[in-house]
C-alpha cells in the first residue's frame, strides 16, 4: 500500500471565488509548514491541533504567492485517515497551479483519480460501498439520486449484509470442523439453525434485488418515449420538456432518424426523454431503421408519451390501440398536441377515448400545457420511486451483480441441505456465498475492482 503524501486540486478546473488544495500523508503537515507563514513568526503548523484552520501566506522562497487558510487534520480522524491538510486559496486558474507545483517540488505526488477515497478505504475509515457511494453522491442531480447515495455512503444495506455475513461466516467455520470429525460422524452445525441463517439471507439479498429496478430508476432516469406518427410534434415536445433546442424540429415529416435523448430532473425526479422516428410508412432505409428503434424504444421505456395532432389524429389513434394491446406493462400517457390550431377546441372528441390511459391537451409549440404534462408525469411515477427512496435501493450495478452471484450459491447451498449432498459441496457453496457478499463490501478485494472503481472518481477525491 502506498502511504507517499499525495495532493490535488478538490475544487473543479476553472477558476471561482476559492479553491482548495488538498494533501495527505504523513508529511503533509511539514511539506505546507515549509511554505506557510503566519502572522506570528512563531507559529509552525506542525505544532497545530488536529481540526484547526490558520491564516497566513504561502511564500516560494521570497515571493508571495497567496493569502491562505490552512486546515489541519491529523490522522487517524481525517477523510483518508492520514495526515491532511487543505489549502483554502483564491481560486484563480494561476494561483492554484503555482501552490500545486510549490507542494510538488517538495517531493509530494500529484494524486490519481479516487485515490483520497481509496485511501480512506484502505484504512478502514469506509468500506468499499460506502467508497462506491461517495462517488454517487457528488454525481447526484436529483432529490432521490442525492438521497440514494447519502443512505449508502451511511451504511445503507450493507450494515444487514455485514450482519448476516459474519453469522455464516461462524456456521461455516464449525462445518468445516465438522468435516475435519468426518470418520467419527459428529455434527457440530445445527441444520436447522444453519437453513433459517440461509433463508433470512435469502430473504435480504431477493429484496435487495429487487430494489435494483428501481434504484436504476433514480440512478438513470425514467426511460421515458416520446412515440407518434411523423409530424405530429415529438421533437418539439422534447425541446419543450427540456427547456432547449434539444432536436431538430421541421414541418417535413421524418425529420427524426436517429433516437435523440437527454434527462433533466422534474420536481426531484429524473426522466430521460427519448425522442423517437414517427411511426410511417415510408421507403426510405434509414428512416425504417429509425422505426425500428422507435419500437426498441418503446420497450425499453417505463413511461410512453403518445402523441397525436390535434388537428389529424385518426390515423395516430388507429396504431394507438394494437401498440398499447402489445406494451400493456407500459405506462402510457396521451397527449394531444397543437391544440392552438384549433380555436374552440373539442375536448369531448378525445373523452372517453381511452379509458384505461390518461389524456393530455397541450401545445408543445407555444409551450402551453407543459406544466400539466409535468405534474402527470411525476404523479405516474411517484409512487413506486418514493416508496424505493425511503427504502434501502441498490443503484450499482456492481452490487447487484455480485448480489445475484450471492443468490444463486445461496439457492445451490439450501438445495443441498434439502437434499442431504455430502456437506463439503454445501460448504462450497456457502463459501461463494461468503465472497459474493465480501466483495459488495470489500472485506475481499481484487486489484482489478479496486482499480475499476476509484478510476471513475474525481482527481481530488
Ligand atoms: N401549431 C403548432 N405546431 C406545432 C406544435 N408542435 C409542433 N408543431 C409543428 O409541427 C411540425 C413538426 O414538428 P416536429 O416536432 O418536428 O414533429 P415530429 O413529431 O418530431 O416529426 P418527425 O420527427 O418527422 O416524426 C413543425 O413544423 C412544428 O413547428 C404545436 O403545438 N402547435
Ligand atoms: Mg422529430
């Protein structure tokens, strides 16, 4: 394990109001001492409490080159459990880059992406998902990601996993025990005790599963289609959803191709809109391929948004019925766009139109009804995300794997205790167990997951 001092940049590139220069290790503190002066003289940061902030300036040689805040944290009650120290320092571009490069030329290394957390992983100040968690919570953009990650980066389900894993990990030590006696036929375990271990953490790890599709939902975003014939206004609804000129919008009917999407969050909920080809017959190559995403789509999407015109609406209403015959599992939401063209618009032509699926009225063109579109939106959804946002959820897919792997060596493990199998094959099982569960929470790691994760991290974290 490396324990050389590292630094970075925390703040992001660009220059702001303030910026913060990070160190750890253990000769952070005597590194910034070399460069920081106080006020008084006397002063050495060395000689500082852990948790203390000190004003003074940072010096190369005779130059100045900042007014500083220096904040001390010594180990072992620090983000990494190291020694750190953060320079607080006026965030231009310039500045930044001449503290960096003072500290560098002391011998301290610039740190790699991650490597702060990696840190705090390794000294046991976090475990692995609650590493993993920190990452989610910086990239959080909506109320249900952000509350998600901060249960995980707290403990979240892994506390359970924890629990469960170190009773099997006793179960297990007494079974091989147990095989150790094989000729003198002893039975140290329990088999009663040993199978309602396992169908508890049946139990855990099926509900934990189970979150997964929705915490995929707050992860990504509600996989959201904007489906309908050709020039009925898909692109401009999109565009008007996402407050931006997102798609290209003409009155040449097939204008879209290729599915265009992007997500923006709504009232703490992230949807991500796809824009999709209209739904034609037409001779062109590329716009069928585009029709045939247009289905993929469909099937992929939580919510279906099915346009018609106002203005020519039987022939989207005939394709309407077999599709919604076909994707019933879909929530579907129709809605009637261009309704400024018509003056004294009817809406009783479209009541009843579709029993089962709520109607929508709007101009997407003059934005008008865009807000009423919203709010159905985020009712349609609501419950099941918020009940999965108070709930433990798995949002990584990392977990959910290793989750998975865990379930089917738990099934092999009850199937064998049924079945009576020598009990060096159930062990074996409840080893995999043991690991799958270990690798969610990093009590066993390989390089290569360590390396995967903290790569995707910020420099600086
Ligand atoms: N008056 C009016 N025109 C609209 C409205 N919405 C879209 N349009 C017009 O309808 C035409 C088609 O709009 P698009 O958004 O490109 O339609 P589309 O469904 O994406 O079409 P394809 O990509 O070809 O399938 C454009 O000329 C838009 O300006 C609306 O609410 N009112
Ligand atoms: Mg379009």
């Amino acid at each position: 394990m490396n324990t050389d001092t590292i630094c970075a940049i925390a703040t992001p590139a660009g220059s702001g109001a303030i910026a913060v220069i990070r160190l750890s290790g253990e000769n952070s503190i005597e590194v910034v001492d070399e460069i920081f002066f106080s006020k008084n003289p006397q002063k050495k940061l060395i000689s500082q409490k852990t948790n203390t902030v000190h004003l003074g300036i940072l010096k190369d040689k005779n130059e100045i080159i900042d007014e500083v805040l220096v904040t001390i944290f010594r180990k072992p009650n620090s983000y990494t459990g190291e020694n750190i120290v953060e320079i607080s320092c006026h965030g231009s571009m310039f500045v930044q880059q001449k503290i960096l490069q003072l500290i560098i030329n002391q011998g301290v290394r610039l740190a790699k992406a991650g490597e702060f957390t990696l840190r705090s992983f390794l000294n046991g100040k976090m475990d692995l998902s609650q590493a993993e968690a920190v990452a989610d919570i910086i990239a959080a953009n909506s109320e249900s990601m952000h509350k998600t990650a901060l249960s995980q980066m707290r403990g979240g389900f892994t506390n359970e996993i924890k629990i469960l894993r170190t009773q099997l990990l006793d179960f297990i030590s007494l079974i091989e025990l147990e095989l150790d006696f094989s000729e003198e036929d002893v039975e140290f375990v329990n088999r009663k005790q040993l199978k309602t271990l396992l169908l508890d953490i049946q139990r855990v790890i099926s509900k934990l599963l189970n979150s997964f599709a929705a915490g995929n939902v707050i992860k990504n975003g509600i996989p959201t289609a904007i489906i309908g014939d050709a020039n009925v206004g898909k692109s401009t609804l999109l565009n008007a959803l996402l407050n931006e000129e997102k798609a290209i919008v003409s009155d040449i009917a097939g204008t879209t191709r290729d599915a265009i999407e992007d997500s923006i969050s709504l009232e703490g909920l992230t949807f991500r809109f796809i824009d999709t080809a209209g739904l034609r017959e037409t001779n062109d190559k590329i716009e069928n391929l585009g029709i045939q995403k247009t289905l993929q789509n469909i099937e992929k999407a939580r919510i279906i948004l099915y346009l018609l015109d106002a203005t020519n609406f039987e022939n989207g209403k005939q394709k309407l019925l077999p599709l919604l015959e076909q994707y019933f599992d879909k929530k579907w939401i129709i809605v009637v766009n261009k309704i400024d063209k018509i003056e004294n618009f009817n809406f009783s032509i479209f009541e009843n139109f579709e029993k089962s699926v709520k109607t929508v009225f709007l101009s997407a063109k003059y934005r008008n009804g865009i807000e009423n579109l919203i709010k159905i939106l985020v009712e349609t959804v609501n419950v099941d995300v918020k009940i999965a946002a108070n709930e433990v959820v798995v949002t990584n897919i990392r977990h959910y794997e290793a989750l998975s792997r865990a379930f089917e060596s738990l099934n092999r493990a009850l199937n064998g205790l049924e079945t009576k199998i020598p009990t060096d094959f159930v062990s074996q099982d409840i080893r995999e167990v043991l690991f799958y569960l270990g690798e969610i929470t990093g009590e066993i790691t390989t390089n290569e997951i360590l390396g995967n994760i903290f790569a995707k991290f910020c420099i600086g974290k």
